[in-house]
C-alpha cells in the first residue's frame, strides 16, 4: 500500500505566490556571511543555482584540498625526520660489545659472600635462573649477589649476564 502525500503549497517549498524565491539568488549576494554553506537548491531559480556552482567551490572539493596539504605536509615531515635519524646512526660509533669471561660458580658466591656459614647453593624452582639461593642445614636461607661473584672472580668490570630466564644455569659473567 502507498501513500499518497499532498502536495506541498509554494511557501512550503520557499517560494513567493509569484513563484520567486525566499531566499537571495545566491550567496554572493550576503558576502562573506554564508560563504561556508551549500544552499538548497529547491529554494533557488534555476539561473540562480547555476551562478552559485560556478562562483563557489563545493565544500567536499574544500576538504579535499585540505586533506592533500596536510598528507603532503606529513609526508615532507615523515622523509625530513628519516633522513634525520639515518644520519644520525649513520654517524654514530657502533656500539661495543661485551665480551663473555665465563660461567658463574654459584657454590663458591655462597662460599665468599657468607665466609664460615657452610651454606649450599641451591636452586630452589628449576624454572626461574633468580631462584639460586644460599641455604644453611639449620633452614636459614640467603640471596646470591651475582654481580659481586662475577667481580670476584674476573676482576673489576666484571659484571653478570644471562641467556635464558627460565633457566638457572644460564648466567655467565661479562665485561
């Protein structure tokens, strides 16, 4: 079923009873006041609406040209700032690498940070390398200080390393 809609009387459609238009011919007309509005075009004479398209830019060509400057502008700022950083890698000494001195001697950590405890080094999660500890046959248990048993044993400068988290027999000292 369809409805039928009345037609609409001229004031309704923006006409005069002589059948010109409300509102001006066109924008021109206000100045600068509605520049940024599209008008309708049922409220123009033909004549009217075809001034109106040739004297005024269409808001979407607006935009358009908006959005290509600012695309163009962060473009030109994306290069400028790569180019920035690649000179600057590009002039930068390469970075030193450390050299390995050796495995880490958990038993002897125990043995010097706590003289005379006769403490045993043990791990106490096989799947955590920070769960080495110090443990005394009474139940007193002690940290193990990585860094100071790898200075201990390769000098000063000496410091620890480790390849695998999860495993605790994965540290080594470094310089």
């Amino acid at each position: 079923m369809q409805f039928h809609r009345p037609p609409r009387s001229k004031i309704d459609r923006g006409l005069r009873k002589d059948g010109t238009a409300l509102r001006p011919r066109c924008l021109q007309d206000f100045g600068c006041l509605f520049s940024s509005l599209k008008p309708d075009p049922r409220h123009f004479r033909k004549d009217a609406i075809m001034n109106y398209e040739i004297s005024q830019p269409s808001l979407n060509s607006e935009r358009i040209t908006k959005f290509k400057k600012r695309v163009r502008l962060l473009m030109t700022l994306g290069v400028a700032s790569g180019a920035l950083v690649a000179g600057t890698l590009a002039g930068s000494a390469p970075a030193s690498a450390s050299v390995y001195l050796g495995a880490v001697d958990m038993q002897r950590a125990c043995n010097v940070q706590y003289p005379s405890w006769g403490l045993r080094a043990v791990v106490q999660n096989q799947y955590n390398a920070y769960s080495w500890k110090c443990v005394a046959p009474w139940g007193y248990t002690a940290g193990i200080d990585v860094n100071r048993e790898c200075v201990t044993q390769y000098g000063s400068g000496a410091y620890a390393g480790l390849w695998n988290k999860y495993n605790p027999y994965t540290w080594f000292c470094q310089r």
